[in-house]
C-alpha cells in the first residue's frame, strides 16, 4: 500500500534517491536566503522598520540549505546538480511570481507594491512549506537521523507564515487590500501548477532511481494529478485567506542557530 511515510521511507533508504531530495530542497533554501537577503537590503523607507523580519526570513532560509547539507554529509554524500524541471524556485519566477532577480541584483530601491508582490509570494509557497514540514514531523519526528532537522525547520516554517499574514494584514489595513487579494490570488493559482509540475518531475526522477513498476509510477501520478484538481477547484483558497496569527511578531527576534548541523 502506498502512503506517504512508505513512499519517503524508501527515498530515504537509498543513498541517490536521498542526494537527490536533499540537494533539491538544499538548493530551493538557498535561494530563499539570498532573496531575502536582497529584499531586506532594498527596503523602501516607508518600510524600514520591516527589513530585520526580512533578514530573519532570509537567515532561517540559509540555516534550512545548511541543515540539508549537512544531512548529505553525515551520509558520506555530495549535493548533486539541481534538475531545471525540479527548481520550484525558479520555476516560480519564469511563471512572473514574486520578484524578479533583475530586479533584486539591481540597486533602486523596492517600493511598497513590491513589498506586497515579496509577501503575497511567501504568503503562498510558506503554506506549502510549513504543510509539507507537518507531514514530514507526522511521521518522522522520532527519526534518529531527520527527526530534530524536522522539527527545527517545521516550527520556522510556522513562523515565516505567521509573519506573512501579520504583516499582509498591516497592510491591507493600511488601504493595499485590493491588491492584495487580486496579487495572492494570482499567486496561487501559478503556485498550485509550478508544485504539480515539480511533483510530477521530481517522482518521475525518483522513480526511475530506484526503479518503480510502471503501476507505481502511474499511480504516483495519478496521485499528484488528483490533488493539483482538488487544488484548481478550490483548495487554492486556502492559500489567499488571512488570519491574525495567535503568536504576533514571529519573526521579531534573531534568526535560531542550529550548531549541529553546520
């Protein structure tokens, strides 16, 4: 029988199945990082007082690429190359979602449209992520080797998405709450085909790395199609919604180290 824990136990077990999804998820945390890092040096003015919360994101983002890394390492393995139809991230930015790295390599200042276009983004891939981290601390938050890389990443994920309805709030308060809407929206929507197209690469790669049956493969997919339905009907709303998060200012302090994984 399938389930998810069978299906990433067996990923898990076999050495470049495991260099494969450390290395994509190592590669997609990076990104992150250095993304933010770029956002929070361009700042408009009017929303200076934001920048450390962006530098925060930013270094969590770095600690998760650094924690992949070195789950690679304990198994004796190098990171591997990042297939082009694997790269959630930059997938993202081809499809016109958040903002664009010319924009972020240049030097003019961001301005508050901008800093809504950067929210509403991580409004909507921090929903995947923190889902995703859940299902992985379900079933393996007892793992002598993922259990606290897990846990640590799963509860930053949490946070980054708390931040990114309070401060979407702030601003929709602030009279941006029609573009809002209308950017989430659009983001959602392009987020829901980016993660089935990755779903479907990623399993495909998987699959032929340690051989699934033809059956398998096709039930995988079947599986992967099924939800991006369910999402294109309506799960995507889930993805827009916002909510005054019960802890308030998630990411107001300094980033967490994690010694032991660096």
């Amino acid at each position: 029988m399938l389930s998810a824990r069978s299906l990433f136990q067996e990923i898990l077990d076999n050495d470049q199945s495991f260099r494969l999804f450390c290395s994509i998820a190592a590669s997609g945390e990076a990104q992150g990082g250095w993304e933010n890092a770029r956002i929070a040096a361009l700042v408009p003015a009017s929303e200076r007082a934001l920048a450390p919360k962006i530098t925060r994101h930013g270094a969590d983002e770095d600690k998760h690429g650094r924690i992949f890394n070195a789950l690679l390492k304990k198994r004796g393995l190098e990171p591997v190359e990042v297939p082009p139809e694997t790269d959630y991230t930059m997938l993202l930015e081809k499809r016109g979602i958040g903002l664009a790295h010319e924009k972020l390599k240049a030097d003019q200042p961001l301005t508050v449209r901008d800093i809504i276009t950067y929210l509403a983004h991580s409004r909507v891939t921090e929903q995947r992520a923190a889902e995703q981290m859940m299902m992985l601390t379900k079933h393996f938050t007892d793992h002598p080797v993922l259990g606290r890389a897990v846990r640590m990443i799963s509860a930053d994920e949490d946070d980054h998405l708390a931040y990114t309805h309070e401060e979407l709030l702030r601003l929709a308060a602030a009279g941006h709450g029609r573009d809002i809407r209308r950017t989430l929206r659009e983001c959602a929507l392009a987020e829901i085909r980016v993660h089935r197209d990755v779903s479907l690469a990623v399993m495909a790669r998987m699959g032929r790395i340690l051989g699934w049956s033809r059956r398998k493969a096709a039930v995988l997919a079947f599986g992967i199609h099924a939800v991006y339905g369910y999402e294109r009907l309506g799960g995507w709303r889930r993805m827009v919604s916002l909510k005054m998060p019960e802890r308030r200012d998630a990411l107001g302090g300094p980033a967490g180290t994690a010694p032991e994984f660096a």
